[in-house]
C-alpha cells in the first residue's frame, strides 16, 4: 500500500520548467517552425539547381535493336547504263540520231543489259547505337547570374521568415510563461487574504461569545470570506487555464503538471534605448530582400535583350546491320563540334513591356517598404511609450502596496485597542489585497511590454 501511494505522488508530481526550456519544446513541437525548416531547405536545392546552370549538361542516349527484318532487293543499273549509252551515241552523231532515235537506242541497250542487274540482301539483325551530347552556355545575356542571386535572395528570404516564426513562438511562449507566474502570485495573494481573515474571524467570534461584539461583526467577516473564497477559485482557475495555455504553445498534453521555475524577485526597471532602430527588426530585413529581388526580376527581363552563346560537342557510335553478307556498319564512332548564336531582333516589343512591367513592379515595391517602414517606426516609438507607463505604473504600484501595508498595520493595532471599527480593518485588508493584486499585475504587463519592445526593436 506504501508503494502504491509513493508512485502515485511521483506520478502527481508537478515538472518544474523554466523559460528556456519552455521556448526549446515550443520549437520542437510547433509545426509553423517545422513547416519553415522546410522552406529552407527547399529555397537552397532550389538555389543549387540555378547554380547547376553554370556546368556543362551532358547526357547520353543509347540503345539496341535486334529484328529479323530481312530483304531481297535488285538494284536496276541497265537503265542508268542505256541511258548514258544513248546519251554518248546522240553527242557523238548529233545530225543522225534525235531524240526518239536516242531513247530507242537507251531502251534496248537496257532490255539487252537487264539480266545483269544485281540482287542485293539486306538484314537488321543487330544494331547498337550510341550519343553523347555537351552542351555549355558562353554568355546568356546575365541570365545565369543573375538566376544564382535571386536564388541566394530566395534562401536569405526564407531564412528571414524561419526567423520570424521563431520570434512570434518565443514571444507567445514568454507571455504564456509570465501569465502563470503572475496566476501564481494571484493564488498566493487570495490565499494571504483569506489567512488574514481567518484570524480575524477567530478573534471576533472569541469577542462575540464573551460579549464584546455583535453578531453583525461576525457576519461582515463571514461575507468577506466567501469573497476570499471566491477569489481563491479564481486564482486556481487561473492557474488551470494558464498552465494549459503554456502546455497548448510547448506541445504537451494540456493536462500536464508543469510549474514555472521562475517566482517573484526584485522589480529591475529596464530602461528601453532610445538609439534602437527598425532596421535590426526581422520585417524590415524581409522588406530590403524584397526590394533586391524585384530589382533582380528587372535584370531578369533585361537579360532577354542580349545575345546568347553557346556551344556543343557530339560524339556518336554506331555498328551493326548487314548487306550482302556484311556489316554495314563497322563500329564507326564520329564528332561534331558547333556554336549556337541567338540575337533577339523583334518580337513586338514583348521584351521591352515585360521590362517596363518589372520596374513598375520594383516601383510598387519600394513604395510598400517605405510606408511599411513608417509603421514599424511608429510601432516603435509606441512600444518604448508603453514601456515607460508600465515601468512608472509599477513603480506606483509598489509604492501603492507599501502605503496599504502601513495601513493596515495601523488598522490593526487602531482595531486592538478598539479605537477603530471593524468595518475599517475589514477595509483596509480589502484595499491591501487590490493593491497587491495590481502590482502583480502592473509586474506582468511591464515584462510583456518590455518583450514586445524588443520584438519591434529586433533584440529577440
């Protein structure tokens, strides 16, 4: 029975993390990050196959045929020799022999001849035959080059957005991470508050039963418990809901027991540089690569107006077939060297309107970088604003809570000796639990405004 109990309080027992290992799983585990990992790795075979462009494509085509085809042929050559008889008979007597005479002649010559023409065999059998082919481009117009950036632009663009997507996780692990800390501190607080009214309690009900308070006393420290009570839950909700919400972003089961290893220490005012700029900020990296790359489309276009230049090398082999009872070809292998010149002349203009089109196009797009710009300038500025309101607000905060403390000391001591009323300590209890509960919350909301700070300032 011991071991029993022992493995469920191992089993039970809450996994305490911290932020870095919560923001190490939440990488893991998101599938935006995966998908991203993906991307990359995708934008560089992509890159490496332009650059492949720059190497000579070789490739070889072979093959082997066996037929049984075979033919009986007979070669005609009485009648090219009847003609070229009558031909020289006519040339040599032009005056007795016409044209008619002529063909008479050829055709006899022919029908005498005929029994002569040669029978001729011819079998497929086996035949191999073989092609190797280089082809390597000399000039291209800057395609090739210029394909090889826009490939690097590709893989510097989707390493810029891998970066991103980790920022946004780092920055959603961080607030779901705070937010249970600050849940815990809410459960602590409610759990001070209802402590402080225990002991009250038992101090008026003592009063009450030997007559020095009314049962209207007890009952106003009755109602302020249930208050305490109430609160209680909602902290403990809190805590469900936070722990969940943490356990959604890190890629555990939403049931999990997991703790922050983070807890409250002394309030560092972290001041916001006032040198920082947008250009650090992964956007607007993202943004600039944009821009190289539709100036890079322009080139693209541009490059059709050029020349192209290149050059091949052919090496064949061929055997096999049979006339007459023996090869036709006797494992012949042969070479051809060529160049190839294309100069575009005229199309319409086609290539001068998709130039036109791609520096509209780069137009468009540095038009979007600067006014993209000037919203990350001013979310900026806006970030730093907030910072400082919610650094000056916990400031307060605290010195709000240090007042409530001095007051409810002095309450109590006022209460002890009956130079206060009830009512007022009750008051006072209340007043320091709101204040505690602001600073807790004025804490969370200046370590939330400091991260999205550095997340426009680019300092992730």
């Amino acid at each position: 029975m011991l071991i029993c109990l022992l493995l469920l309080a191992s089993i039970s027992k809450a996994q305490v993390m911290t932020l870095d290992e919560c923001v190490k799983m939440a990488m893991m585990s998101n599938k935006q990050i995966q998908a991203t990992d993906h991307m990359v790795s995708q934008y560089k075979h992509t890159h490496k196959s332009v650059y492949a462009n720059y190497f000579p494509n070789i490739s070889l085509n072979a093959s082997g045929i066996y037929s049984t085809f075979n033919a009986n042929a007979i070669m005609d050559i009485a009648t090219p020799l009847g003609n070229l008889v009558g031909q020289q008979i006519q040339h040599t007597f032009p005056l007795l022999v016409n044209d008619a005479l002529r063909r008479q002649i050829s055709n006899g010559f022919a029908r005498t001849i005929q029994p002569l023409n040669p029978e001729i065999e011819f079998k497929a059998k086996n035949l191999l035959m073989a092609n190797i082919l280089l082809e390597q481009p000399v000039y291209t117009g800057g395609k090739i080059s210029t394909a090889n950036r826009m490939g690097l632009l590709g893989v510097k663009m989707a390493t810029h957005a891998q970066e991103l997507a980790r920022e946004k996780i780092v920055v959603e692990v961080y607030e779901a991470y705070q937010l249970l800390v600050k849940a815990k501190e809410m459960e602590k607080v409610a759990h001070q508050y209802d402590s402080l009214l225990n002991q009250i309690d038992k101090e008026v009900k003592s009063a009450v039963k030997h007559g020095m308070a009314s049962r209207n006393d007890e009952m106003k420290v009755a109602v302020k418990k249930s208050d305490a009570e109430l609160k209680i839950r909602q902290a403990e909700n809190g805590i469900r809901l936070a722990r969940m919400n943490l356990c959604q972003l890190i890629g555990k089961p939403l049931d999990s027991m997991i703790e922050p290893a983070e807890q409250h220490d002394e309030d560092m005012v972290e001041l916001v540089d006032k040198n920082a700029s947008v250009t650090d900020r992964t956007e607007y990296q993202l943004l600039e690569l944009n821009s190289q790359m539709a100036y890079e489309k322009v080139r693209m276009e541009k490059a059709a107006y050029m020349p192209q230049l290149g050059f091949m090398l052919n090496a064949s082999f061929l055997d096999g077939m049979e006339l007459q009872n023996s090869k036709l070809f006797r494992s012949e292998f042969n070479m051809a060297v060529g160049a190839v010149l294309k100069v575009p002349l005229f199309h319409a203009n086609e290539t001068k309107h998709k130039v036109a089109a791609a520096k509209e196009a780069l137009q468009q797009e540095l038009l979007r970088q600067e006014e993209l710009t000037g919203k990350m300038n001013l979310d900026l500025q806006q970030q730093a604003n907030e910072v400082d309101e919610a650094q000056l607000e916990l400031q307060l905060r605290k010195r709000n809570l240090e007042q409530c403390e001095e007051n409810l000391h002095l309450s109590r001591s006022a209460y002890s000796v009956g130079m206060e009323t009830l009512s007022d300590l009750l008051t006072a209890q209340v007043l320091w639990q709101e204040a505690y509960a602001q600073l807790i919350e004025s804490r969370y909301m200046a370590k939330v405004k400091m991260m999205k700070w550095r997340k426009a300032a680019g300092r992730i």
